[in-house]
C-alpha cells in the first residue's frame, strides 16, 4: 500500500524556520512531481511548491526566496525547507504525489 506521511510542523515565531518532511512509503517517487501543498481554514487548497523527477523546481510567488524544496537521492523522501516565516503560511501542509495524499501536518506561526 503506497502512502505518503508527513511530518515536520510545529509552532514557530514569525521570522523562524521550519523543515517538513514527506516520506514515501511502499513506493518511491520515480515519476512524476511531488509537490507540497498548504491549506488554511476556509480556503482552498494550494500549491506552494513542487519538485520533478527531472529535479525542476517550482514556487508559488507567494513563498519565493523562502522556501526551497529538496528531494533525496533514494527518491523516497521530499523535504520543504521553510525559512522566514510569517503568520500567513499558517494552514494544514500537504505532500502530494499522482494523486496521492498525506494526512497533512500543521504549521502555525506566530506573530
């Protein structure tokens, strides 16, 4: 059974950082994009950044300079440094991958 789980979040103050964790299990991640997606309470959900098998990189403007997203070399693990933070990346973050999702892993930054 192929999961993805998520870890990594915490409570931070505004301007600390944080490093997320999404672990493959029963799998790797050998095609396709792994990306890491945020959610607030109300909102929908977004993309804030995605990594490729070719090793492309994408951000959301929102996160640019901030966030960088790294993959592992057994292509079993994608991990989402998260540097200056701010109190409006506060929300759920998901990993995602070919429609495959985590259980999420909440990010809370205080003012």
């Amino acid at each position: 059974q192929v999961q993805l789980v998520e870890s990594g979040g915490g409570l931070v103050q505004a301007g600390g950082s944080l490093r997320l964790s999404c672990a493959a299990s029963g799998t790797i991640f050998s095609t396709g994009a792994v990306g890491w997606y945020r959610q607030a309470p109300g909102k929908q959900r977004d993309l804030v950044a995605q990594v490729t098998s070719g090793g492309g990189t994408y951000y959301a403007d929102s996160v640019k300079g901030r966030f960088t997203i790294s993959r592992d070399g057994a292509k079993k693990t994608v991990y989402l440094q998260m540097n200056s933070l701010k109190p409006e990346d506060t929300a759920v973050y998901y990993c995602g991958w070919r429609n495959i999702w985590g259980q999420g892993t909440q990010v809370t930054v205080s003012s």
